[in-house]
C-alpha cells in the first residue's frame, strides 16, 4: 500500500449525546496540521521487531490493543495488521486521558474499505477508503480507541475470498518518527496543584488552580475544596462537597447544574473587563462576592439562569459591575458599598433584601420578607421599580 499524505482537514460528522462534544474533538488527513495543534510532545508506539501473529490483548509501550478474534500480526517491522470485520474491532486503551491521537490506516492487502473510529469521549470519523491518516484533538479526554472495517461483515481470514481487504495500522506519516504505528498526547496528570485540561472523573482531595492553568471539571466530583488564585475554572454539573474560593486573579464560570456542599468565595479579583459567570448552580452555604474590580453576572437572562442559595448571597465593597437577576437565596440578600454599577431584578429572598451605601444601583420584581433602604420603593435616591 502506497501511503500518501493527504492535505485535506476531515469534517467531523460526530454521533454523541453531549452536544458539546462536536465542538471539542477535530479529526485530521494530516499529519502536519495535526501535530501542530499539539500542546506536548507525542509519544510513538511501534510495533515489536519480530513478524508473527499476536495474543488478545498485547500491550507494547503501555498501551493494549484487544482483539476479540485473536487475528492481529505484525507485518514488517513497525506495522499492525488485522483481519476482521465490524463484528470484532479493534480497541487500544491508552495509559492515560488523551487529548490527541494518530495513526496511518488502511489495508495492506485486498480491497480498500472505510474505517469507523470511536475515541472514548463518544466522538466519532468515518475514514473513507483512500484516506491513509487519522488524527484527532479533543479538548475532552479519552483514552480508549476502537476501530471497526466498515468493508467487513464477519470475520475474514487471510487468503480466503472475502467480502473485504486486511485492515492495518502504520506508520504516521513522516511525523515526527516513521517507525511509529501509533502516535498519542496525553493531559497533564491531574493532581492537586495541576488540573490543566478537561476532566470527568472523581477527584479526592483538595484541588488549586493557579496562573497558566486552564481547568474544565464537567459531570465530576471533588471530594475537598477548590483555590482558584489564576489561571481559568470551569465548573459544568460538577459537585464539589467542600468549599470553593477564588482569590486574587483568574476568571470562572459556574453553570451546568453544579453543586456546591459549602460556600462559594469570590474575592479580592483584580480589575479587568472580562465578566466572569455563576449560573445556574446550587450553593448549599453562603455566596459572598466581595472587595473585586472584575464584573460578575449571578443569574441572568435564559443563557444564564438563576443559582439556589441556602444561606446568604453577599455582594459587597466592590468596584466593577454586578449583576444579580433571578436567584433564589435561603436566608438575606445582603448589598453594599459598591462603587460601580449593580443590578438587582427578580430575586426571590427568604428574610431581608439589604442595600446601602452603593454609588449605582437599580432593580425591581424581587421578593423578600423585607427590603430595606436601597432596596425599598421608598429609598428617593435609588433607582428601583
């Protein structure tokens, strides 16, 4: 089989529940384009020097390939060969969570046939026949592979008639190393001091984020508390069974449903113009906004709907905008002295609405057992309805 490198970036026609997923994995006919999307260095899997027929599963460098048929070879020198259709695919089990990953594909012998690639985060590529690379970068982690010979209706054993051609892993091609079958970039480990990625799984223990650091916890859970003090947060229908603080740099957003078992702490935020986020999440404790020159949005308009405090939602002494539309708070809704624009619409409080003492303030269509000087329709220099 002539390998020819191909200059064409695959669309990506994905097949997967989370619709956010489409736009967090891209495939690849490139090895070029590929490896420049790489933040580390890959690492090359070949294949073991010596020809023969292969055991399921085999592992070569840390990495398992299961073949339920038992029908794997190794051909040359660095190649894999397989001969089975779509009732046995291929699997590869990474080492780790994966952000990248590439091979050359096709078949070594007999016809060509189309390859259907799934990574472990549910993305899906269909590679036509003709098309000798497969690559993909996802900003959501995977670490298992699985390919099935869209040409195969069954098993299809060597110089036998069969409806297809012996599929193949190879070499990528001319990046960065020739002998290599198998090429993949794993996420920083995620450790207490380094979250830099996206991740899903159960963390236990405490969790700080710091400058240079960009870290996505989606669907999962961590068992301590998270320190944001730079860097970026992103928390999407996370649970957190402690408490987190952001302090003195970084920007966030909280969304998805998330759970927070303790207090949520934004303080001491330097200024700047990028408007960070809390939407839609649930605060068991208190939420305290304080001594910040960076604009926050708690709740907003339908793409950002309001949050469940059971305590205390606290804004105070602040110098950007504040904006706190439709939240639900379990005890006082506490605003003052803030120097830059707030707003305050559509909250349903359990005790006391308190305002005093800030420079800019309007709202109108809230709740509370009472509102108080700002906050009441009686306030004259206030602009609430």
């Amino acid at each position: 089989m002539k390998l020819t490198k191909l200059l064409v970036l695959l669309t990506s026609a994905l097949g997967v529940p989370v619709a956010a997923l489409a736009q967090s994995t891209t495939f690849y006919s490139d090895p070029t384009t590929w490896s420049q999307q790489l933040t580390t260095s890959p690492t090359v899997v070949a294949m073991p020097s010596v020809g023969g027929q292969l055991p399921s599963p085999f592992t070569v460098n840390g990495v398992s390939f299961t073949d339920p048929a038992a029908q794997s070879y190794v051909i040359g020198p660095t190649a894999l060969g397989f001969y089975y259709g779509g009732a046995n695919p291929m699997t590869i089990t990474l080492p780790g969570s994966a952000y990248a990953v590439a091979f050359g594909i096709g078949n070594y012998d007999g016809a060509p046939d189309n390859f259907t690639i799934t990574l472990g985060n549910g993305a899906t590529q269909n590679i036509p026949s003709g098309v000798y690379f497969f690559g993909a970068v996802s900003t959501v982690g995977f670490s298992t592979i699985t390919i099935v010979d869209d040409g195969c209706n069954g098993l299809y054993q060597d110089n036998q008639p069969g409806p297809c051609g012996d599929g193949g892993l190879f070499p990528v091609i001319g990046n960065p190393d020739p002998a290599g079958a198998l090429e993949y970039a794993l996420f920083n480990q995620f450790t207490s001091s380094n979250c830099n990625g996206v991740y899903n799984s159960t963390f236990n223990g405490n969790l700080t984020v710091v400058a240079g650091q960009n870290c996505a916890i989606e669907g999962a859970q961590v068992t301590g508390n998270i320190t944001l003090t730079g860097g970026s947060l992103s928390l999407v229908g996370a649970t957190v069974n402690g408490n987190v603080q952001i302090q003195g740099g970084g920007t966030f957003s909280l969304s998805g449903g998330t759970n927070i078992q303790g207090n949520l702490q934004i303080q001491q935020l330097p200024s700047s113009s990028t408007q960070s986020s809390v939407c839609g999440i649930t605060v068991k404790n208190d939420l305290q906004f304080q001594n910040s020159a960076a604009p926050l949005q708690i709740g907003g308009s339908s793409g950002c709907p309001g949050n469940n405090i059971g305590g205390n939602l606290q804004v105070q002494n602040n110098s950007a905008a504040v904006n706190m539309y439709s939240n639900t708070v379990g005890n006082n809704l506490q605003v003052q002295n803030n120097t830059a624009a707030v707003a305050v619409f559509n909250n349903v409080v359990a005790n006391n609405l308190q305002c005093n003492n800030n420079t800019g303030i309007s709202g109108g269509g809230n709740t509370a057992q009472q509102k108080q000087q700002q906050c009441s329709t009686y306030w004259a220099n206030s602009k609430w309805t």
